[in-house]
C-alpha cells in the first residue's frame, strides 16, 4: 500500500489503518520514551499520548519525512515535556523510594545501577541526549538520525561522541562511589 | 599498547573505552579483560560501564507488553469515534449558520431593493414638487393673467 494511501486512511479514521500504525511502530516509540523517562509506566502512557497525538494532527502531516520519523519526532517532544512537567516529582523519585521506579524484581544493587544509568541520561545536555537515544536504543544510522532532528551528519556525530564520553565520565564517577 | 608486555596499561584501558561504541564494549576485548583480570581499580571501572550499557540494551529491546498495545489501540478508537462525532456536530452547526445567513442575506437584499425602488418614487415626487414649486413662486405667471 502507497504511503499516500495509508495516511488518507488515517485521515479517515479507518479502523485497520490505526491498527497497523500502532503495531508497525509501537515498539520504537516506547523505546524512544522510555530512553528518556526511564520508566516503563511513564514510557507507556507517552506512547499512548504519541498515538493520540498522531491521529488528532494527522491532517496536518505534510508527507516530507516518514510517518515513523513523524512518531518519533513526536515521541521525542512528549518525552522532553513530560521530564519538564514532572522535574519535581522525578527529583524526588532521585532521593526517596526506588520501587516506585519499576516494578520488576531486580536486586538493590541492580536498582542503584539503574537509577545511576537513569540519572546518567537526564544529565545529558538535550541534543546530546537526542542523538544518544535514537543511535543508541533505535539503532538509527546518522542519516535517519540527521532525518528526524534536522541535524547535520557531521554535528550528529561530534553530538554521539560527546555523550558518550559524558556518559561513561557519569558513569564512572558513580561506580567510584559506589566502589569506594 | 605496551609492546613488551602486550597488556594493556590503565590509561589505554582507557582510551579503548572511549573509543569504541556501545556493542563493542559489550562484546569485549582479550586485552581488555587481560588487563581487568589484573588491575583491580579498572576492573571495577569496567564492570561499572558494562552493567550500565547491559541496563540500558535491555530497555533497547524491550517491547510494549499485548495487553498495553491492546489499550492503545482501543484508546484510538474511542478518540476516533469521539473526533467523528463531533465533525458531524460541527458540520451540521456550520450548515444551520449558513441557511441562517442565506435567509437574512436575501432578505437584506430585498430590504434594499424596495429601498432603491421607493427612494427613486421618492426622487421624481420630489423633482414634480420642485418644478410646480418652482412655477408657483414665478409670479409671471400670475401677471400674464391680469396683463
């Protein structure tokens, strides 16, 4: 089916059109967010926004990128506004109880290592952090990743070389403490 | 590398990590954990990072559970309904609004029509008016008669 087609489609709210894009892009959507909040819970209700988002403004999608560009793109906003509506609740989250994190049955250590890894990712400047979560957790090439940020490849590249060594300084500094 | 001991030292360790991408710190390397095996502080170090990226290449992989795709989907189709149901109010508020102003529109029209018509009976009364006015004040008229 052409892509014109399929978002004509969706235009018309055509039932099995709107289950196909869900299940065609579900998964990197809740990846997406879930690299940025770092929270399963959190990372799903994102994705059911991105979703709902998609439809009410699919009217207005111009067709210059792909549709799953487009999701992403929006999965990336709704995640960075969800770290800003929620910079007070999730500060806490930092200092006080680290069940309310996820509910899996990881170890203490394990949810320390978690919580180092999610602090580490927060404290990535936002470009960075960007690059980082589509060339990392979507396996995105320089030029999908140019794609949907509008970055060029060269600064996309310097952007991914930056975080990581920011990261791992991060990271470093944590396992030091931890070690210590 | 130091060549005479084809180990690596602490700062190469280093460097080797901030070299290499994600996958390929996962993957490893024989020098690497020569060098781990060895030194204690690195070891730590490494192992630290390796956890982290470990962490994180689960949550690469992970996927939304059935149950939640199955919420999304059920979700889309109630915003659906909802968004057609209210594009059908809209439409037919938009078409009310448009037989109300076609009606007033003609009547407006006609209005000013008949305005037009009676304003021109108007104009010809009142150009007979000025022309008898006009004959009346003449007092030749009258001296022509008694002439």
């Amino acid at each position: 089916m052409s892509k014109d087609i399929f978002i004509e489609q969706l235009q018309r709210g055509d039932q099995i059109a709107l289950t196909r894009l869900v299940e065609d892009n579900q998964d990197n959507v809740y990846r997406t967010c879930l690299a940025y909040v770092q929270n399963e819970h959190d990372a799903a209700d994102i994705t059911q926004n991105v979703f709902i988002n998609v439809l009410e403004k699919v009217g207005q999608f111009k067709g210059e990128a792909t549709l799953s560009t487009w999701l992403i793109r929006i999965a990336i906003n709704l995640s960075i506004n969800f770290l800003r509506d929620n910079k007070k609740r999730l500060k806490q989250l930092d200092v006080t109880d680290l069940q309310m994190e996820s509910d899996d049955n990881s170890d203490d250590s394990q949810k320390e290592a978690k919580r180092a890894v999610r602090n580490a990712i927060y404290s990535l400047p936002d470009k960075q952090k960007k690059v980082f979560v589509l060339h990392f957790y979507l396996k995105l090439s320089y030029k999908d990743i140019a794609s949907v940020t509008n970055y060029s490849v060269s600064s996309i590249e310097s952007l991914l070389f930056r975080a990581r060594k920011k990261l791992r300084s991060l990271l470093q500094g944590y396992y030091q403490t931890v070690n210590s | 590398m130091n060549e005479n001991k084809l180990i690596m030292d602490c700062k190469e360790l280093k460097i080797w990590v901030d070299r290499v991408n994600e996958d390929e710190l996962l993957l490893g390397n024989a020098n690497v954990q020569t060098h781990i095996n060895e030194c204690e502080s690195c070891s730590l170090y490494y192992k630290g990072l390796l956890d982290s990226y470990s962490i994180m290449k689960t949550q690469r992989e992970s996927s939304l559970s059935k149950q939640m795709s199955a919420q999304i989907i059920n979700k889309l189709q109630e915003v659906n309904s909802t968004h057609r149901v209210d594009t059908r109010k809209t439409l037919f508020v938009l078409s009310r609004i448009a037989a109300v102003l076609v009606v007033s529109i003609g009547m407006l029209t006609g209005g000013l029509i008949g305005e037009v018509i009676n304003k021109e009976k108007e104009d010809d009364s009142a150009a007979w008016q000025t022309e008898f006015s006009l004959l009346a004040d003449d007092g030749e008229s009258d001296l022509y008669l008694f002439d």
